[in-house]
C-alpha cells in the first residue's frame, strides 16, 4: 500500500536508479504517471516529458479497456472485441475520438515546446499503475516507434501478469509489487485523487 503518488514515486525512483545506468530520458503517463515519475526522473538526474496514450472504451461500460492508441499507434484486444461484439463503425469512431484527445492533451502540456528526440536514447516510461495494461502498450510501442535504444516500463503497481505482457514491448519492467488480488490501480493508494492538467503542466516546466 502506498500513501500517495508522491510516496509511491520516491519509492519507485530507488528501484529504477538501481536499474538504469547512464543518460536517460523519463516519459510519464498523464496524469497520475507524471507525479509518480517526478522523483523518478530526479533520482536518473533525467529530463521529465509526455507520452500520452489514450484507452478506447467498451461500449457500454466506458471504465473496460478494449485497446489504446498514442501517437501513430493503435492497441487493440481483438479478443475482446470479439467477446464483447464491438462492430468496426463503432470502433473507428472510439479510435478517431482518443486520437483527436491525445492529440489536445499532447498539445496542452507541451505548450509550444517540441517534442523530445529518443532517439539513441533509454528511455523510462512512468505510471501510477497497470490495469489492463493497454495504454502501457501503446506508451511502449510509440516510444520504441519514435527510436529509444532500450524502453523501461516502471510503475508502483500492477497484476501478476503485467509484467509478462508488458515486457513484449519493452526491454525491462519494474513493477514494486504485484499483489496476486489485483483490482484496480487505486486500491493500492490511501489517497488516490484525480490530478489536474495544470499539476501537470507544472510539473513539465519545475
């Protein structure tokens, strides 16, 4: 159980530092990821961005992951999907909808500054947590896209499983715990409030 994201963080940071040696680079998940990641990207003495990945929603029970796009990439559990009967019209539209609010929220954060160049580079990709794990996914594959030499996967929590499915888009993932009655992400904090974008922007600029 942790405290809050901040605890959460300075915990991570420990691990991660322990883990990954040279320059490197930290991109956090917004919102929550970009608390836990502030002390991260302190400890690797590591410059702190974005990535923003959006998940696409069930129909009908909009909190249900069935995929997740960031920029240029699309996740889809065909599983799912099949499962659950989504038809490719609606489908389309859940895509063409996340992509047009990762496209928002990218802008907002960044506020006029460029994106940053990975190529070459390691890099960190921070969250509060793992669920489902599909917005990790496309976190994941857009940064190895954009050309990071080595993509590490670190977050506070997630399911036993997490770790293996994740680590099909990454070179390492450090998860601290992995509680075999995984719920939900929020479970595992005391205080588990929204963020704001604005903490996010301020955070970026610190």
């Amino acid at each position: 159980m942790f405290r809050d994201r901040d605890d959460a963080g300075r915990r991570l940071a420990g691990a991660v530092a322990a883990r990954v040696s040279g320059p490197a680079l930290v991109l956090a998940i917004p919102r929550g990821g970009v608390v836990v990641a502030v002390p991260v990207a302190a400890a690797l003495d590591a410059p702190l961005d974005v990535v923003v990945p959006r998940k696409l929603r069930a129909p009908l029970n909009p909190e249900l992951a069935i995929g997740a796009v960031a920029p240029g990439v699309q996740v889809v559990d065909d599983g799912l999907v099949r499962m659950l009967g989504v038809d490719e019209a609606y489908l389309r539209d859940e895509v063409a909808r996340a992509e047009a609010e990762v496209a928002r929220r990218t802008a907002s954060y960044r506020d006029g500054r460029p994106p940053p160049n990975l190529a070459g580079r390691t890099v960190v990709v921070v969250d509060d947590g793992v669920a489902t794990g599909a917005t990790a996914m496309a976190a994941l594959r857009w940064a190895r896209a954009a050309g990071a030499e080595r993509v590490v996967f670190a977050a506070p929590v997630g399911p036993t499983d997490a770790s293996a499915r994740l680590g099909e888009d990454c070179d390492d993932v450090l998860l601290l715990e992995t509680p075999s009655g995984f719920g939900a992400v929020g479970e595992w904090y005391e205080r588990f409030g929204q963020v704001s974008d604005a903490q996010v922007r301020t955070a970026l600029v610190a």
